[in-house]
C-alpha cells in the first residue's frame, strides 16, 4: 500500500440497521477499486470485511472491519460496522476515528430503527454524512419513499441527488439531479448519457426541488434568489455543496445496487469531493507538560501523536493496536510515549489493515489510520505521542453494559483458560466486563444485550476452545429485622483442663441505617463482662451478620446492644465470648421478625412516544414504580422506574421486542426494600441448603 498525504485520505464510517447492506456495499467498492477479482456475497460467507468465522456463520457483521480503498490519487479508509445495538461499543470506536458517514438504508426496508441511530451518532460527533440507499435492483424497493421520509424526519438539509431507472423491472441506470441528465450502465462498466425518460420527469422535478431547496437553505443570497424564481448553475450548486456537505447543512442521497455493483462510482467520486480529508478537520488534545491544548489538527509538521481507537487481540493474528494518527507522521521503528500508562513503546513495523489481511507501510501520515503490532502496555482509547511533547486525547464514550449473566465453566479445571481467553476479549470489547461476585458465589459476564453474551460464549468456545454454561444470576437479597428482641447466650463447654465458659445478655433492634451491617453498643455495669472481652463480643457479631441465619444472606440494619453477662475467671475467653455473641446473634435475630430485602434499581427507560404505553405496562408487570416521565429530543420519552433486580432478568430482550429496537435502558442501585412474602418465601426456600446448588 502506498503510502498518502493527509488531504489525500478520506475516513469514512458505514453506518446503518443491520441487514440493510453496509457489508455488502464495501464489497461492491474493493471490487471495484481493483482490491478483489470478483465480489463475495455474505451468505456464501467470502467478503472482505465479515470474515470472522463467528460472522460467517451468524451472517451479520459482530466486529468493526477496516477496508482501506485506493481511489485514483485518494484512499477511502472504510470502516465497516456491526448494525446491531449488541455490538455498539464497536460502533462507537469506529466513529470516534472517522471525519464522515455514509448511513446505509434499503430502499426495500426503509427507515429502521438502526438508520436514527446512526444519524444520532453522527449529530454526537458532528459528522458530515451522506444516505446511500442499497437494493434499487429490487423491483419493490421505492427511492422515492425513502426520500421523501428522510424529509420528514430531518427536514429541508436532506437533498437527493440521483434517481434510478427502471426498465422492465430492471435497474437500468439513473438521472443525475444535478445535470438533469439520464445514465445507462453498459456492459463494459461505463455509462451511456440519454435523454430523460418522460417518466422520470414527475421525479426529477421533485428530487430537483429538494436538491434546490437544500442549497437555498445555505444562504441568504441563494433563498432571495429561490424564491424570485432564479435558477442556480451546476458550478454554483457543487460550490454549495462542497462547503455545506461539510458542515452538515446539506445531507445528500444517493443509491445503488450493492450486487451489480452500481452506483459505487458515483458514490466514491461524491466522497472523494464532497467529505473532508483529514487536513480540514479540526482535532484537539492536551498537553501533559504545559497542560496546555494541542492543537493537532492531523498537521504533519507538528509532533507525533495517535490515538488507540481499537484493539484486535486474536488467538491467530495477534494482538494489534488501531491507531489514528493526530499529528506528524509516525514511522517504523519510532519510540512513542504513552502518558496513562507511563510507558515507551517501541513501534517495530507498520501496518495497514484490509479485512483480516496486513500490510506493511513505511510511514503513516496524520490523519491517517494504521495497526502497531504487540504493544505491551497501551489499550484501547490510550494516546501515543513523544516523550517531549506528551499529549493526550479525551478518550470516546463507550456505552455501558447492563445486562448480566452467570457463568460456569462446563469442565472443571478451565476456569484459568476461560479467565485468559476473556481478559483477551476484553481488551477488543469494552462493551464487555467480567465480575468476581465473592458475597454471592457467582462469576458474571456483563454484555449489551443476552444475544452479546451469547456471541461471547460462542467465541470462547471456537476461538478459545473453552465451554461455559450461561444461567440466570442471583441477586444479592438482604436480611434485616423489624422489632426488638432480648435475649441472652452461655456458652460452656468442658473438654479436660481448662473449659470455655463466655455468658452475654444482648438486645437487637432495628439501626435505622441500612448502609451498615450492624452497629454495636455495650452499656455493662459492674464488670459483669469485663472490658478485655468487648472486642471479642463485637467480632462474633461481625462474623455473624455475614451470613444471616434467615437465609445466609448478609444482614444489615442491626443494632447489637450487650448490657450484660457473666465470666469465669479461669474458663472465659476471647473464643468462647465470640461464639456466644455470634449465637446470641441468631437467636435474637429470628426472634425480632426477620425479613429479607431485595436491591432495588432506579432505572431509566428511552423510547419513543408511540411505545410508551407498552414499557409502561410491562413495568407494571415487574413491580417497577414510576416516578416520572421526561420528554428528550426527537419525540423520544424518558421513563424513571424503581424497579426490584431480581425483575431485570430477561428486560433488554423484552424492550428490544416491544419497541422494534429502539428502546434502550440504564439503571443503577437505589436502596433496600422488604421483599414481598411470596419472593421472601420462595428465596428462603431455595436457601435452606445454604446455596446447596453450588
């Protein structure tokens, strides 16, 4: 690969509902920029970007794939990503790395959930972007319809540019909205102009309109001259364009056919003219040292700086490091420093990434996006910059995983592999978490949906040849009481020499503070204990309230009270005063009405309004309390529920289910609250083995 000058590169991110084309588009573009000799299709499993074996066999991309396009003098670095919320992490680094999105939409399916995610995504970042609108070779499949319900949504900025034609049912060619000129693809690839059919006219002057509205938009100077009636010239509507596609006022769409490949040339000169190289767009990060900003700005005369934006940690390629390059021009064999983890790594070679292909390149230039193989210490989102001049970049967001499973090992003796092979995946998806829950005896694997970690069980299992088994988590209840109680313990026992002899009489009532376990008080008068033994008295108690003797839960909200008690003068000891407070503990406690709580979430619910009625009753189903409703942006409503945890189970496949996938949730643990009888009898039933199942 040779090596390209900023204002020659083009980072481009695909976008879109997944199923509506993005792999298949990139293939169409390696095609025909030369990169392969004939297109492979998904289903037969020989793409370029989906070729991980877990994506083949799924059907739909799981990973961000990186496709880098030579383009005449240019090079489009493609960024083909996963469609579905599951794999979202992986969307959001490919999007922190990129300066333009092309949403891709089927012309047969239209707008879907996955398409106002990604223009979501671009307004977060403020991207330039474009809609490219696949499967105008399927004869139901309405360009027109997909327009017009872009307009609805995003208003006058949406501008189409092209139209297909049709003849016979077939996709034949399209009329460039711009020239107002007819093009039929030939057999050798290339176009014949002709004229526009009559029945293309209704359209054009449509598409026209929008086209002229959009651009009239850009300024005072063109909305006068739009409504006096003026028309505007080709040259004056590119000029438009160039600037306005930029800063995101005008949104063009274009379309094709991903498996005849047409429309990819047209598509790939609007890029090349239309999206901005690296060289005008702004970045900045800040300096370590002067904790000044760095204006980097992907200028190759300023210092060396990259950003991780992606790690590849695989069993069979190795580990690799995604970087973009911020400013100046990084080279083979250069030292960088990484400021968080206050480290130098050695760079070794260079690397260009094509699917799961890697080419070595000399130099990677700023604004550029390039792999640094096996570096021991950076991670993903870390900054790579000088030792002189250290700099670092505000790392992207990346969401947060809420839904949780348990997980096994099937075979004993695994549990290091599968703990290897996960700290591995973790280091690709930060979407993912991996949690040691010692209180509850359970290992967790956090994910963003059940089907994410079911694609991590999978991977395990063919990458790692390691098995886990997936199950229903347990929640973490609580024991507290409600009255007071007053009891006393003696214990004496006598062994041959000398005996164990500890008497403590004790009150138990409610603290009021379900922070804290316990709080322990002793009002003894006259030494009936003595003061040596006061600690030992406190430690039972402490030992006590980690497993609570309703249901071997720990116990919090309780406050021990030791007023008196006796001792033997030879017998008594610091053991024998434990274990009688610890037994005074469970007698006391079951005699001051025991309950058990459960953790209860506050949780956040976004959907549109339409669906609202829905959520709310599902809600209702699982015990949630709603506290309120929140509008937010484009007609979307916040929901706030507190809802127990033990009802979260199964939530994310539920919501995805009722809202077509467009609901998302969030939550976070609010208090305790008294389980209801019929889950406090059901959970001190299954307890009564004291986690028999284990």
């Amino acid at each position: 690969m040779n090596v390209f000058m900023t204002d020659k590169i083009r980072n481009v991110v695909l976008l879109g509902h997944g199923g509506c084309g993005k792999t298949s588009l990139s293939e169409a573009m390696s095609y025909l920029a030369g990169l392969k000799n004939r297109m492979g299709t998904v289903e037969s499993g020989n793409t370029l970007s989906d070729f991980d074996k877990e994506e083949i066999k799924r059907q739909f991309s799981i990973k961000t794939s990186i496709i880098p396009i030579p383009w005449g003098e240019y090079k489009i670095n493609l960024l083909d990503t996963p469609g579905s919320f599951d794999f979202v992490g992986e969307t959001e680094e490919a999007v922190s790395a990129a300066d333009a999105a092309i949403i891709v939409i089927s012309g047969k399916a239209g707008i879907e959930t996955g398409t106002k995610r990604a223009w979501e995504l671009c307004e977060k970042y403020k991207l330039p972007r474009m809609f490219f609108v696949t499967d105008m070779d399927i004869d139901n499949a309405s360009f027109r319809q997909v327009v017009q319900d872009l307009q609805e949504l995003y208003g006058k900025k949406i501008a189409p540019f092209h139209l297909p034609i049709r003849e016979n049912g077939e996709f034949v060619g399209y009329v460039n909205v711009i020239q107002q000129k007819a093009k039929r693809w030939n057999a050798n690839g290339t176009v014949d102009k002709f004229d526009v059919p009559d029945y293309s006219q209704e359209n054009l002057s449509i598409c026209r309109d929008a086209l002229l509205e959009a651009v009239a938009e850009t300024s005072e100077e063109f909305m006068e001259r739009y409504f006096d009636g003026d028309d505007f010239s080709e040259d004056e509507i590119r000029q438009a364009l160039r600037v306005n596609v930029f800063d995101g006022s005008i949104v063009p769409v274009l379309m094709g056919s991903n498996p005849l490949a047409r429309g990819m040339y047209t598509l790939m000169a609007d890029i090349v003219k239309y999206f901005p190289g690296p060289d005008r767009c702004k970045c900045a990060g800040i300096n370590t040292q002067s904790n000044e900003v760095f204006e980097a700005d992907y200028d190759f005369a300023k210092p060396k700086s990259a950003y991780i934006f992606k790690t590849i940690a695989d069993p069979y390629i190795g580990k690799y490091s995604l970087i973009k390059v911020n400013s100046g021009v990084i080279k083979s064999d250069d030292v960088l420093y990484n400021y968080h983890r206050d480290a130098d790594e050695k760079v070794g070679k260079l690397y260009v990434l094509c699917g799961n292909k890697v080419e070595e390149v000399k130099e990677l230039h700023a604004g550029d996006i390039g792999a640094l193989a096996k570096l021991q210490n950076s991670q993903t989102t870390d900054t790579l910059s000088t030792r002189k001049k250290p700099i670092t970049y505000i790392r992207a967001g990346i969401s947060k995983p809420y839904v949780y499973l348990r997980y096994k090992a099937k075979n004993k003796g695994d549990e290091d592999k599968i703990s290897q092979a996960l700290s591995k995946m973790l280091m690709e998806d930060l979407t993912i978490r991996n949690v040691n829950d010692s209180e509850n005896g359970q290992t967790l694997l956090y994910g963003i949906s059940e089907q994410h970690l079911e694609v991590v069980q999978s991977i395990l299992l063919e990458k790692y040849k390691v098995d886990i088994d997936l199950m229903r988590p347990k929640i973490a209840f609580r024991e507290t009481l409600r009255k007071k109680s007053d009891t006393e313990y003696k214990y004496k026992k006598q062994s041959g020499g000398h005996g164990q002899y500890g008497h403590v009489k004790m009150t138990f009532e409610p603290s009021g503070d379900l922070d804290t376990p316990y709080i322990f008080e002793q009002t003894v008068v006259g030494g009936a204990v003595p003061k040596n033994y006061f600690p030992a008295v406190e430690k039972g108690i402490a030992e006590a309230v980690k497993s609570g003797p309703l249901a071997a839960y720990p116990v919090i909200g309780v406050k021990a009270v030791l007023y008196d008690g006796s001792y033997h003068t030879v017998d008594s000891s610091e053991l024998a005063f434990k274990v009688a407070a610890a037994q005074a503990f469970k007698k006391g406690f079951m005699e001051a009405s025991p309950v058990l709580l459960e953790p209860i979430a506050t949780m956040k619910v976004v959907v549109p309004d339409s669906f609202t009625g829905d959520v709310l009753g599902d809600l209702n189903k699982r015990r949630a309390r709603v506290m309120g409703m929140n509008p937010v942006d484009n007609g979307y409503q916040e929901i706030v529920a507190d809802i127990p945890y033990l009802e979260l189970y199964g939530y994310d496949t539920k919501l995805h289910s009722m809202t077509s996938g467009s609901g998302t949730f969030s939550y976070e643990f609010a208090r305790y609250e008294q389980a209801p009888d019929e889950v406090a009898e059901k959970e001190i039933k299954e307890r009564e083995g004291k986690l028999s199942d284990e």
